[in-house]
C-alpha cells in the first residue's frame, strides 16, 4: 500500500509513470508527498525546510543526482519504526 499523496487510484498523478508505478520506483521518488519512512525521509524533508534542496536544483542545472536512490536506500537501511507514528 502506498501512502504517497502523488499515488492515487493506482496511479502516480504526476504523469512520472505512464502506468502503475512499481515500489522501487515509488521508493526513489524524489516527489513523494506522504508520512516518513525512515531517516532517508527525515534528510529530504531537513534539507527542503532549510533551502539546500533548491540550491543544489540551482546548481546541478535540474539535473538527476541520484538523491532519490539514497533517499531509498536509507530508507530501507533505517526504516521508520512503526510505533513511532
């Protein structure tokens, strides 16, 4: 089950996925809207509070970084507990 707000009648409504996007791909979308995860999550949300996010957008030209897949991959590496809300 996805809980992205992007995700909706098995659909990203972003158009980022012509079809029904696979967990892999929701996992390392840069756009997910939706509780946190993990510690991957934390980092994404810190960095866009603190103005970072746009910066390094400014800088790499909108270019792919890759910070989707790091996102992912501390994700799954440190996971939200689930009794922590």
């Amino acid at each position: 089950m996805r809980t992205c707000a992007n995700y909706q009648d098995d659909v990203c409504i972003l158009g980022l996925e012509e079809f029904k996007p696979s967990e892999e791909y929701c996992a390392s979308c840069k756009h997910y809207r939706g509780p946190s995860r993990g510690l991957g999550d934390d980092v994404a949300n810190a960095l866009k509070k603190t103005g970072v996010e746009r910066v390094v957008n400014r800088l790499s030209g909108g270019k792919e970084c890759g910070c989707g897949k790091r996102r992912a991959a501390l994700n799954r590496v440190f996971p939200k507990d689930k009794s922590d809300g």
